[in-house]
C-alpha cells in the first residue's frame, strides 16, 4: 500500500497537545549536528561540502514534511551518503552483440588508452620542452606520428574533438564563403536527429546538391565543378544506411580528376574509422585507401571502429592539413591532453577490444553461450552480432547467444537493476544474452548477475521455457 503524504494540517493537529502529540518539525536536526555525525564527516572526506549539505537539507526536509522520526535522521542521512558516487556513470556489461553502442559510449578503451589516461591525468608535458623549460609546439604531435605510422598513405594529420568537428573543420577550411558539391544520396541525418547538411552550412559553405537519391554521375560533378563559386567536391559515406537496386555513384579516383580539372579540394568522410581495410567487414571504406585514391583530406572517428576515444581524426596531404591546422576553428575543436593520450595508445598499441569482438571467432562465442546456458538455464541460439554505430550497416557477425523466455520485460529490467547491470537485447518475446562484447574473463560475473536478476523475480516470472532458436536480429530493441 503507498504511504499518503500528509498535509501541514494534519500533522500540526497529531502534533497538537489535544493529540497527545509534539510537532516533528520542532525536533529538526540541525545541520551542524548532522553535519558532525561520523557518516557526514566520512563523506565530507570524498565530496564537496556542498553536496553533502544538499543530502542534509533533504533529511531536514523530510522530517519537516512529517516523513521522517526525527530520531531516525541520523540513520538516514548515513544511508544516503552511502550511495554518493563522483560521477553518475554505471558500469555496464554489454551483451546486446553490437560491438559500437553509441548508448554505451561506443568503443570500449583498452587497457593501454585507459594508462594512457592515468598516466596523463596530472601535469604532464603535452606544450612544453622539457629539456628547455619553453612552451612547446608539440600539441599532440606524438598523436600524430602515431596515425601517419599507421596509416602510410597519409602525409599529415590534425586530430579534433570529434567527427562531426572534424567534417565542420574541413569544410570551413578548404571550402569556406563557397560551395561544396555533394550527391543527394549522401545528405545524411545521424542520431538525434542531426543533420549533416546543416553541420557543413553552418560553416558560410554553400552546398550544391546533385544528382538524385539513389544515381549520381560523373557529369552531375563536373557541372557542380565547373561552377564560379565551386570550392570542394565532398564526398560522404552513408555509413548507417544502405542504397540498393537502381543505383550509381561516383568513385574517388574519378572525382580527384575531376576535382584537379577544375582545382578544387576533394574530401571524404568514412565515419566509421577504419585506418586500413578489414576482411570481416569488406565494403566499409578505409582511409588509406581513400588516401591513395586521391582525397585531399579524410575524416574519420576515433571512437567507433579505430577503438578509441571520441575524436575526429584527419589524415590527408600535406598542404590540406597545414589550412585545417591555421584554420581559427581548429583551436576551438582541438582535444584535450586525455584524449591525445589516450587516442595515441589505441593506435600504438596491439589489443583494441573492438577489434577483439569484432573478430570475434563464432565457434568460441559458441562455448561460451553453452556454458552460460548450464549456469543459469535457457537456450543457445544463433545470433548475428552488428558492428553497431553507424559501421557496416546491415552486415552480420556471426555469433551466437542465450535466450531467456518467460517474462522478457520484466527480466531485462532486473538485469539492467542489477551488479553489475546487464544489457541484453529483447527480441520476440524473449531476452538474448550475447557473449560477444563481454570480456570472457567476466563470464562468470555475467552468469552471477543472470542469475541474480532471475532469482529478483517474482515466481511465476522465474520460469523460462525456451520456443526456438531465433535468428533474426533485425527487430529488436535493447532490454
């Protein structure tokens, strides 16, 4: 039964002496009392001061509104300092399958990005010389050795704060007070509705739309080219959508003649992040081939397939990259010192764990769906994962997963609640536990927290009769 919150009246009248009873709100702590309890002075030791008066003044206010024993405000207070945190982010256990979950933040560091970011949280020489004692111009420079060594084909870099950023620069760079010609079919909207149009106009860049929806050709850009206000040609790579049937487009190496015909900038947006090209996922474009196909500038993300932190990454020709860099937006675009650091190990290193699940060998994923199918029950089922963030739409990775029936929302709420949380997918009437994006060293933290939230559950929601494999990963949502 919900406890009714009872008016001022109403208490005043419990309180009054016909009652029998005191007024509450007269026995109020005070909040030097409070404040001088072990429990606040132990918090004060890890927080601001004024977060822990704010958790008082709720006490306070809770035994004002009649909701608390003042005798009990103590314990109270002691209950909620117990669950301050300094920051409000959760660790979760993803296992949806999508090796990129935007919702998630992405790409999961490695461990040599996330010393990178301990290593770089303190004073650290990121503009100075220290052999001189004089500021420094090596901003990221070691970033950028890192990507040219990775990338051959690329004769400089530039690194901003994300892809969008990165897209915004370029364009203001090499385009600015004319016009870019871009295909309509790559007029892309991303998440939350954001549009890239309007990213690129936002730069005094006028785009000139050609060709149709799904057929470009190669007159549609030379017209585009041969027009007095043309700047740069674009060329942008519908990473979360695919075009089929009736099509046509337009490839590089023809777009950089006719882009040289007419003496104009030539840039490519993959997205996605692919330094170099990868058999798992052959049609996702890479920017060194993009490079050696004849783009000026190519922007990529940092933190989608590349396996790192949220960056917009640039690599191109020399010259290009030197107006980026002289560009004023680039100072208010550039990354911080954790992110270079970070970025720097991801590249340098051996280990991404995006690359680890997105290589994922489906035999193995096959064990261990079966063994957490032993600890907690279900059954194992085939299931594709997905590169996820707007990477290789619509291609699948072959894997498998632990279906769970009964009472699908009620279990992936628990599951979420859980800890650590757990998200899994829900599909069908049933939850899919996919083992691919956990790290098999915490199987069995995976397998505890299932059968955990399994056990939360009322007991008719607790059985889980399993119907069929399902295969079908295309209508779902996250549980």
């Amino acid at each position: 039964m919900s406890r009714r919150r009872r008016s001022t009246k109403e208490i005043s009248d419990a309180a009054s002496p016909a009652a029998g009873g005191t007024d509450p709100r007269r026995r109020v702590p005070r909040t030097d009392t409070l404040l001088a309890g072990p429990a606040a002075q132990a918090a004060l030791a890890a927080h601001r001061e004024a977060v822990v008066r704010a958790e008082v003044r709720g006490i306070q206010q809770a035994v004002r509104a009649g909701e608390l024993a003042p005798e009990r405000a103590e314990e109270a207070l002691a209950g909620r300092l117990a669950e301050l945190d300094t920051t409000s982010m959760h660790p979760v256990l993803n296992a949806t399958g999508v090796v990129v979950h935007t919702n998630l933040g992405r790409a999961p560091l490695s461990e040599a990005a996330v010393a990178a970011l301990q290593r770089a949280a303190g004073y650290v020489d990121v503009e100075l010389d220290l052999e001189s004692g004089r500021r420094s111009g090596k901003r990221g420079a070691a970033t950028v050795a890192a990507l040219l060594a990775a990338c051959p084909a690329a004769e400089d870099a530039v690194v901003v704060n994300n892809g969008a950023a990165g897209l915004l620069l370029s364009c203001a760079a090499l385009a600015g007070g004319g016009e870019a010609a871009i295909s309509r079919g790559e007029l892309i909207e991303i998440g939350a509705g954001f549009r890239l149009p309007e990213l690129i106009e936002s730069a005094h860049v006028a785009l000139h739309e050609i060709g149709a929806t799904n057929r470009t050709h190669p007159a549609d850009y030379a017209a585009a080219a041969a027009r007095p206000e043309a700047r740069a040609i674009l060329k942008v790579h519908p990473s979360n959508y695919r075009v089929e049937g009736f099509t046509a487009g337009v490839d590089l190496p023809e777009l950089r003649r006719i882009a040289d015909d007419h003496d104009l900038a030539l840039i490519a947006d993959v997205g996605s992040g692919l330094l170099t090209p990868d058999p798992a996922i052959p049609d996702e474009p890479d920017v060194d081939t993009a490079l050696r196909q004849g783009a000026d500038v190519v922007i990529a993300s940092g933190d989608k397939l590349l396996g790192g932190p949220q960056a917009g990454v640039l690599l191109g020709r020399a010259e290009a990259i030197v107006r980026l860099r002289r560009h004023p937006l680039y100072r208010a675009l550039r990354m911080d010192k954790l992110r270079f650091a970070a970025l720097e190990a991801t590249v340098a290193g051996s280990r991404v764990p995006v690359a680890d699940y997105l290589h994922a060998d489906a035999e193995e994923l096959r064990g261990r769906a079966e063994a957490l199918a032993a600890a907690v029950g279900g059954e194992v089922v085939v299931h594709d994962g997905r590169v996820g963030g707007g990477g290789a739409p619509g291609v699948p990775l072959p894997g498998w997963a632990v279906r769970l029936t009964g009472s699908p929302e009620e279990l992936a709420a628990a599951l979420r609640a859980g800890e650590p949380a757990v998200l899994a997918r829900l599909h069908e009437g049933a939850v899919l536990v996919d083992p691919r994006c956990v790290p098999a060293e915490r199987d069995a933290e995976l397998a505890a927290a299932v059968r955990a939230a399994r056990e939360s559950l009322t007991p008719e929601f607790r059985e889980s009769p399993c119907t069929g494999p399902d295969t079908d990963p295309d209508t779902d949502k996250e549980a």
